[in-house]
C-alpha cells in the first residue's frame, strides 16, 4: 500500500524545537521529492519546503516564513524524511503533512494523514 | 513569488448542481497548475494536475481547463460527496504555493 506516515508532532513552547517525521512505503521513495506542507486550524495550506532526491543533489528550498529555522532532510535507507523545526513561534502551530511531489504529474499525488504542532507556553 | 488567487471564497450549491471554481496566477504558469479537494480533518486528495488531466480514480464530473493565468474547476453534477473544499495550486516556479481555498457548502 502507497503511504505517507507522519510522527513527531506535539506542544512545544516558543522558541523551542521539534522534529517530524515522515515514513514512506510502497513506491519508490529514494527517487521522489518530498514536501512539507502546513495548514493552522481553519485556514488554508502553505507550502513550508521541499527536499529533491540524490539525483538532484538532495537539494532543498524554504519558504520565506520558516527559511533559517527550519531543514528538511531524509534517510533513503529508511524510506524517511524529516523536518527540523527550531525557533519555533506561536504562529508555527499547524497541522504538518509530508508529500510526495511526482514529476510525471507533476503534483503532490500521495499525502500523509498530517500531525499537529502547537507551539504555546 | 507566485500568488494564487481563488474565486469565490464561499459557495454554496445543490445536488446535481454545475459549479465552477476559478484560479488566477499572478504570472503566467502555462499549464502547471492542480487541484486538489480537502475534507475536514483529512489530507488534501490531488483532483486534477497539468490544469486539465484528470488524476486516476477521481470521477469524470471533475474537469480542468485554462492556462497562462485563468484556470478553472468545473464539476457537472455536484454529488454529496463533494461538498468539500478546493484548493489550486501551481507547480511551476518554487517556492509552490496554493490558492487560499474554495469552501463548497449544500445549499
């Protein structure tokens, strides 16, 4: 079965970190790009950074909001990518979905179920 | 960076109904353009890629069109399962952003 499973999520203070993770199974995760992307309770998805796969370089890229806070990284021997997220603040609270970014639809074709961070003191 | 601009916000339609969602880019992305559909507490589900290809699985009331900067999302016949709400996103520059959603609600 294709599948994203994301862990790690949690409450943590402001300016405190957390790291997410997310499991792949059932393709082939060493040659996909992987995403992050955030929605905060009622509010619309925003793309958070992406990390291409060895061919590419393992490349990475952020947005604005969480560049110098956050990295993306992954471990093709474990089918697993991750999010380091330090600095956290307040407005960082979301629920955090990894997905795989396929380049023959060029799209994000599989999503994982999302885990909830609330950064809060 | 690419802003993506969602109209209407808000719909609200009936069973069976015809509906049209539109997308605005703020350059032109061709056709790299998707949609996705978001029910309350899952993951967003990929509707529609490259503005016109439908995703294996999803019903054929489901269609795409446009390129450039004007996009759209018409479904035919609204059926229960799709009240829902909709997302465009574009694929052509990173970073990727999304459109800020198109809640469809039962009249």
């Amino acid at each position: 079965e294709v599948q994203l499973v994301e862990s790690g999520g949690g409450l943590v203070q402001p300016g405190g970190s957390l790291k997410l993770s997310c499991a792949a199974s059932g393709f082939t995760f060493s040659g996909s790009a992987m995403h992050w992307v955030r929605q905060a309770s009622g509010k619309g998805l925003e793309w958070v950074g992406r990390i291409r796969s060895k061919a590419n370089s393992y490349a990475t890229a952020y947005a604005a909001s969480v560049k110098g806070r956050f990295t993306i990284s992954r471990d093709d021997s474990k089918n697993t990518a991750y999010l380091q997220m330090n600095s956290l603040k307040t407005e960082d609270t979301a629920v955090y979905y990894c997905t795989r970014h396929d380049d023959y639809v060029w799209a994000f074709d599989i999503w994982g179920q999302g885990t909830m961070v609330t950064v809060s003191s | 960076d690419i802003q993506m601009t969602q109209s209407p916000s808000s719909l609200s339609a009936s069973v069976g109904d015809r509906v049209t969602i539109t997308c605005r880019a703020s350059q032109s992305i061709s056709s790299y353009l998707n949609w996705y559909q978001q029910k309350p507490g899952k993951a967003p589900k990929l509707l529609i890629y490259a503005a016109s290809s439908l995703q294996s699985g999803v019903p054929s009331r489901f269609s795409g069109s446009g390129s450039g900067t004007d996009f759209t999302l018409t479904i035919s016949s609204l059926q229960p399962e799709d009240f829902a709400t909709y997302y465009c996103q574009q694929s052509y520059s990173t970073p990727r952003s999304f459109g800020q959603g198109t809640k469809l609600e039962i009249k």
